[in-house]
C-alpha cells in the first residue's frame, strides 16, 4: 500500500501536467481563432481590390516605315 506523501505526489504531477495541458490548450485555441480571424479579414481585403483597365499599346507604324528598316 502506498504512502499519503506518495500519494500526494503522484497528484500533484498530475494536477500539474493537467493544469499545464488546459494552459496550452487555451492558448492553442485562442491562437487559432486569432490568425483565422486575421487571414479572412485580410483575404476579403485582397479579394476585393479593384482593378483598373489597362490600355493597350499600338504599334506605330507610319513610324516604323520612317526609319527605313524594312528593306
């Protein structure tokens, strides 16, 4: 049969390791809501983003035949 202090021992690691996996537990919890939160909010922003047409280039050639290149 045990003794009351090793009893007491063995409880209060495990009162510890418990104590200590709820901490972690939160914190890992708390995080992940966080970053989650962070990373829709920031991809709406991106999603969102309004573009301007960009206007295309002609080429010139009147230009292009004043320099007398092509012969």
């Amino acid at each position: 049969m045990k003794t009351f202090k090793q009893l007491k021992e063995k409880f209060g690691h495990q009162m510890g390791f418990l104590i200590a996996a709820v901490i972690l537990t939160i914190i890992t919890v708390g995080l992940s809501i966080y970053f989650l939160t962070f990373l829709v909010s920031n991809l709406t922003n991106v999603l969102n983003v309004k573009t301007s047409p960009v206007s295309t280039k002609q080429f010139d050639i009147k230009g292009f035949e004043k320099l007398n290149l092509g012969q």
